[in-house]
C-alpha cells in the first residue's frame, strides 16, 4: 500500500512528503490532483495553497531576519544529542 506521497511542488520550505489520507483530502477538496499513484501536484491558483505559499515566505523571512546569537535559554529548548560539546567554551 501507498502510505507516502510525494508532493512534486511543495511550498517552498514545506513538506515533500504526506500521508495518503491528507493526500486524497487535497485531491477531494479540488487543492490537488493526482499524477500518478504516489504523488499529487498541488494547483498553484488554489486560494489555500496561495496563502500557504505566504505563511511559509513569512516565516522564513522572520528567522533569516534574526542577527543576534541565541541564548542559553533558547539553545536549552534546541533537541541535541551531545549537549556539552554545544555548549563547550574555550
């Protein structure tokens, strides 16, 4: 069975991938159409896919945006596997 589909033009910083059930509900809602058995195109004119589109252009543009080095206290939420060499001085 299908469980992954590739997206062939995803949002821009957005998923390649989904599962075949929010896949079928894009193609349902008329966001996207199949191309073949395992990946859906989404419709650029879409209104939703439109707004996406934006969501993520924001987004980005907020964290190229950030010219300060982070602090402890935001690197602490960050999931790393070797914390001490993160945060390692010299």
């Amino acid at each position: 069975m299908r469980d992954k589909i590739s997206i062939l033009n995803p949002v821009e910083h957005g998923a390649r991938w989904t599962g075949l059930n929010r896949a079928e509900r894009y193609v349902a809602s008329k966001r996207a159409v199949w191309v073949s058995h395992s990946s859906i195109r989404l419709i650029e004119a879409d209104p939703r896919n439109q707004a996406a589109r934006e969501r993520a252009r924001n987004r980005a543009a907020a964290y190229d945006g950030v010219t300060r080095l982070m602090t402890e206290s935001e690197l602490a939420n960050i999931p790393v596997l070797m914390p001490r060499k993160l945060l390692w001085r010299t």
